[in-house]
C-alpha cells in the first residue's frame, strides 16, 4: 500500500497507479483523502475542465469517447470522470463506460475513472470534485466530466467545469424537456447527437427558438453542434466549439469568475453533503423509527421532526466529538 506521500509525489509526476490510488483514497472520503485534496490543491489548476451532460441513452459515452479520440490526435493528455448511477438496493453502479471508452485503456495519455453517485443528487458523485482536483494535478492537458442522466439537478456539474456541453438527440422530446427544464441556460454548447436520425432538423430549430428567448450575457450564445458519435462525424467541430468557448472566457476576463461562481456553489454543495453524511452516521434506526411512530400518531408534525433530526445530526459537531 502506498502512504499518502508517496502517493502525492506519485501523482505531481504523473504516475498511474498513484493516480489512482489517490482517487480511491479522496473517494473513501476519510481523512488519508483530507490529506491527498490538502498537498494537491496548490498544483492544480492548470486542466482545461469540460463537462458532457445529458439525459440518459443520448450516447453521451460514445461521444465522450469520440471526443478523447480528437483531442489525442491533436497530442492532448486526456483525464475522464465518467460518474455513473447507484442503485438504491445494491449501492452498485453501473460503470458503463468500461465498455464505451475502453479502446483508450491502453493509452498512457488517457486516465478513465469510474465513479458511482452513490445516489448523490445532482448527477455526481460526492468525491468527483476531488478525483477531478486529483487528474488536474497529475498534469492531463484536459479533464472530461461525464455525468450521470439525472435531470434538472444534472446541472451540478457546472461548479466543476468551464465549458458544459448539454447533449441531446432527436425523436425523445429532449428540446422541448430542456426547455421546460430551464437548462437552456446551462450549456455554453449544445449537441445534436445521432444526427442522422429522424427529426434532427427540427430539434435544431426547436434548439434555436429556445436559445432566442434566453438573454445572453457576455457575448457567448451557445452554438449547436451535430454529432454522429459512433463515426466520429462532428466531433472536432465540438472539440473546436469547447476550444472557443474557454477562449472567450479568457479574452472577456470572465474565466475566473467563471472559476469563482463555481467554487463557491461547490463549497455550498459539499458542505451539504458532509451534513448529509453526518446525518446518516449519527442517526440510530431506532430514534428514525420513534420519530416515524409518533408523527403517525398525530403526536408530533413532520416539520418538528426534521428539527429533532438536525438536532441530533449536529450534536457532535458542536460537542467536538
């Protein structure tokens, strides 16, 4: 076993297995990952941070895959989070993308990690900030967050990213379901994947009238882009519009309060999940149980329950335990 040290030196120089080792250990989210996150926060950075985001079956995978295979042609190391759903009975997760990127498993320039939400509102998984933080200091040229289909609250994955890349594909409604969802003002670059079917025309116009109604700030509108993922087809157009978005950022000063808004989200949002955990841990089965017996009964109300429940989640915290 490798001791944190080694794993930090191991990761500055860009070694795999301390890659790895370091992911496994900020997943773990105990405090050998408190120290890895602590000695590599000064060296990160550096990374261009993408994220595809999308409803499930829009062939985000395939796309990611694609998207590694352009950006390795033009000689960029390649870091991917891809985060995958958790059961709610098993706690296992799919980690689909095994098999989807696999073809670059072989390739010293691209590290792939898996990772499960471990039913993580939002897409993403508790440590994702932290593997991402990881693959940064390792010196990948790019880090490529692929997320999970979880809807509305998918958009978590800004506060990690620069550039987010919505993808969607023609025949399941996905524009008018983006629409509705207010996530046209996510992406700064939107994807018609498996552009060959049926209806890609039409999403492409649903796609512009909805970025029409969206009053754009800094200059940026998002440009749509058509994909055939399984054939690479569009795929550099992509990359190129990623490519044109972070240099936008740079030229109008907005990348660092790009970099900013999304930190402070992301601090809001681990600070809930360590609350949330705290709430697991603290919480006997047989306090939950009373507390069920006695709204049941008309006894106590829902509302004052949930303030026994904080109360005695944060009882530690403010004991010093």
């Amino acid at each position: 076993m490798m001791d944190v040290l080694a794993v930090l030196a191991g990761v500055l120089a860009g070694e795999r297995r301390a890659v790895g080792r370091a992911i496994s250990m900020v997943e773990a989210l105990g405090p050998e990952g408190r120290e890895i996150v602590r000695g590599l926060h000064p060296h990160a950075g550096h990374a261009e941070r993408v994220g595809l985001t999308g409803a499930p079956g829009v062939g985000k995978s395939t796309l990611a895959s694609a998207l590694v295979r352009t950006l390795r042609d033009d000689g960029r190391t390649v870091g991917v989070v891809s985060v995958d759903p958790t059961s709610p009975f098993t706690r296992g997760a799919v980690l689909g993308d095994r098999i989807r990127l696999n073809e670059h498993f072989v390739d010293r320039g691209v590290f792939i990690r898996s990772m499960a939400t471990r039913g993580h509102a939002g897409g993403l998984a508790e440590a994702t900030a932290d593997a991402v933080l990881v693959l940064d200091a390792a010196g990948y040229d790019i880090v490529l967050v692929e997320t999970v289909g979880a809807g509305q609250t998918e958009v978590v994955v800004s506060q990690l990213v620069v550039t987010v890349a919505l993808v969607l594909m023609p025949g399941g409604g996905d524009a008018i379901q983006a629409i509705k969802a207010g996530l046209m003002e996510i992406p700064d670059v939107l994807v018609v994947n498996k552009a060959d079917r049926p209806g890609a025309d039409l999403m492409r116009a649903e796609l512009e009238g909805a970025l029409g109604l969206v009053s754009w700030e800094g200059g940026w509108r998002p440009p749509i882009v058509s994909t055939r993922a399984l054939d690479g087809e569009g795929v550099g157009e992509l990359a190129a519009a990623i490519a044109r978005h972070r240099a936008h950022l740079a030229d109008d000063g907005a990348l660092e309060a790009r970099r900013r808004d999304g930190l402070a989200r992301q601090l809001r949002s681990l600070a809930l999940d360590r609350f949330g955990r705290r709430v697991d841990e603290v919480l006997e089965a047989g306090f939950v149980e009373g507390l069920v017996d006695e709204v049941l009964a008309g006894r106590l109300d829902p509302a004052s329950a949930v303030d026994e429940v904080v109360e005695r989640a944060d009882r530690p915290a403010r004991s010093g335990s």
